[in-house]
C-alpha cells in the first residue's frame, strides 16, 4: 500500500479558511440571537472574538491563524512519520 504525503500548505490553508467561514456564520447567526452558547463560549476560547463587525473579523483571523498553525504541523508530524515508517 503505497502512502502518500501531506501539503502542509494546503491542508493548513484548508483549515484556515474553513475555520474563519465558520468563525463567520457564527457571529452572524450570532447577531440574530441564534446558537447563542456557541457564541457565549466562542468568546470565552477566542481573546478577539465579539459580535460585532471588528470581533467578528478578529475572531476570523484568530480562529484562521490557529487552524493553520496546528494543521501545518499535523501535517509536518504526519508526513515525518511516513518517511519513518518507510525505513
């Protein structure tokens, strides 16, 4: 069975984006009184997250930051441990 490795650019971009589309529709939905806990605890795990439109952008970046960061190195970690398992 023949593995292949990760982009770690594309997987870490993947996550960005969709973590700050949904960081979006959270605070979107937020601003209509819906899935108010999620937005409670949204603001409770993220420093720049808030309903209104700079919170909201700030949320963005945070959540999109974060996601990149731990799946780049998921992928690094993974791809290390392909070659390793190779050997």
């Amino acid at each position: 069975m023949s593995m292949k490795t990760l982009n770690a650019v594309a997987l870490g971009s993947a996550g960005a984006i969709t973590s700050a589309g949904g960081m979006l529709v959270l605070g979107l939905l937020g601003n209509f009184g819906l899935y108010t806990g999620a937005v409670t605890m949204m603001g409770q795990w993220h420093a720049s997250f808030s309903l209104s439109i700079g919170g909201i952008i700030g949320g963005m970046l945070e959540a999109a930051i974060i996601s990149f960061i731990i799946l780049y190195v998921f992928a690094l970690v993974y791809n290390w441990l392909l070659t390793k398992s190779k050997n």
